[in-house]
C-alpha cells in the first residue's frame, strides 16, 4: 500500500483546517474566520484500503508580533521536514498576496513534490478569470501537481486524494486504523471551547484568548470536563463572560454540541475565565498552556 505524511502549508486563514476536516470527514481542526486559529501541529489520519495519508495541518505563516506568533512559525517551518508532499493553499478569492511569496519562497527550500491548491474556487464564477489565475501561477514554481479546490464544499477533495497517492512511496501503514490523531482529547475539547469564543465574539476576542483542559472524568454513560479560558485583560475577560454570563453560556452549549458528537457521550461541561497578562510574550504560562518553544 501507499503511506506517507503530508503537509498543509500557507498563510493564516486559507482554508487549511476546513479542508483537513474535510479529507478526515470529521471535525478535528478548529476553524473561524480570524487569522490564526491554528496553534499547533495537528495530524489527522486518513485510511481507505489502498494507502494511509499522514495529514499535517499547521498554523498560517505570518509575521509575528509576540513570542506565541514566532513559536506558532517555528511549528509552521519545522512541519514541512521530511514530509513526502507539501500541500500549498492559497485562497484564489483573494488572490495571490506577498504572505503568499514569503511562504512559496520556504517552501522552495524542500525537495519534495509541491501541490498548488487554489480554494474557494466556488467563489470564483467565471471560468475563464480562474484559468487565467491558475496559468499565472504556474509560472511561479514547478508545482507536481495545481488543482483548483473548495475545502469548504468538497469540490475535488476526491481527486486531491488521488493525486496525493500517485506521489507517496510503497510502504506498510504507520498507524492502526483506529488512530486519528497525534493531539490528545484533552486538547481537541479545548478547542472546541476556543472556537466558539471566535465564531461569538469575532474580532473582540482574537489571539487574546486561549483554552486549556484543567480536569477530564469519564464514566459509562458520560464525561465531566473542566475548561480554563485564559485571556490577557480583564476587559476581555468581561466580553467573554458577557452581561450576566449570557456569553460563556452560549459558548459553552455551542461548545459542548461538539464535544458530544466527537465523543458519543453525554457532557457535562464547566467553563471559568482567568485573566494573565501578557500570557503570550511569557514562557511560563506557554509551557502551562501547552503552547512552548520545543526543539522538534
């Protein structure tokens, strides 16, 4: 059978998360429209019967204003060594901007096969601007493979996955098939909780906020889950809440809708916000938070 790892590189907000959630047809990647979401290295395994694709998704390439910016590049740059094939996507909608650039230019640094994914192709009604976009960038690089996607819709995730296994070497599966990631429950419930604080509050609450698992008890019939919302200022602190604590209650039924359906379990869900200043310029509450510089 065919194996291999392959990455999903770009800037911040194109679409990586969607479309790994879309090659996975589960949700296991956060996704909302601020830039940045992606924090860190989130494998997803994908398996049919002719190949097991390793799926790396990574948080956008950006120029970074604060320690967490330059550890989320780090993770970015570190998830395209020895992979079998980068995934670069742009988001055709938009065009293709110097944030582009400065990632194709890193990506030229490796020596493995590159696709050019343009997505948000639905976005895209006249054919005809679309070939002209994709015969622009091909001049670019010599990319292995350029297919126009919508990772949103699903349009030509079929043929992306079999392109993808025309590249990988032959070689026995790394993972049992009923692995789907390298990142704990833990984690993946705290982002469920992050998510719905970006799809409510939107530009409010941007990369002030982040989400950490404190206890986790499952039984039979059910889960109990306590999750610390940690932002950098106490008046975030009182957007989060909201009057009354309408917020962090709209969060937290949204938030555990999600968690129900991953776990197939009832869930009893307990939210509270902490304020630490300057969390994400302070190596200590990164190591706390699971969110620290690592040598890998």
């Amino acid at each position: 059978m065919k194996c291999g790892f392959v990455s999903l590189v770009g800037r911040p907000n194109v679409g990586k998360s969607t479309l790994l959630n879309e090659l996975l047809g589960l949700k296991l990647a956060i996704t909302s429209d601020v830039s940045g979401t992606t924090r860190n290295i989130i494998q997803g395994i994908y398996n049919d019967d002719e190949a097991q694709i390793i799926f790396v998704d990574t948080p956008g390439i950006h120029k970074p204003t604060h320690k967490l910016g330059t550890i989320m590049n780090k993770k970015a740059y570190n998830s395209t060594e020895g992979v079998d094939i980068i995934l670069f996507l742009v988001d055709i909608e938009k065009g293709f901007g110097t944030g582009d650039k400065f990632v194709l230019n890193k990506i030229k640094e490796h020596d493995v096969p590159v696709f050019l994914l343009l997505n948000k192709v639905d976005k895209i009604k006249n054919k005809e601007v679309l070939l002209e976009k994709i015969n622009e960038l091909k001049e670019l690089y010599d990319f292995s493979e350029i297919i126009p996607i919508s990772a949103l819709k699903g349009d030509n995730t079929d043929l992306l996955i079999k392109c993808i296994k025309k590249y990988l070497p032959e070689m026995d599966a790394i993972y049992s098939e009923d692995e789907l990631t390298n990142v704990t429950t833990r984690f993946i419930m705290a982002e469920f909780v992050r998510e719905k604080l970006l799809e409510l509050t939107h530009d409010e609450v941007p990369h002030t906020v982040t989400c950490y698992v404190e206890n986790y008890e499952e039984d039979e019939d059910c889960v109990h889950i306590q999750v610390l919302i940690v932002v950098d200022r106490d008046n975030i602190k009182k957007i989060v809440i909201g009057k009354g604590g309408q917020m962090l209650k709209e969060v937290g039924i949204r938030a555990r809708s999600d968690m129900e359906k991953f776990l197939g379990k009832k869930v009893y869900l307990e939210t509270y916000v902490k304020t630490l200043k300057n969390w994400r310029d302070r190596e200590k509450y990164l190591v706390e938070l699971g969110l620290e510089e690592t040598d890998e």
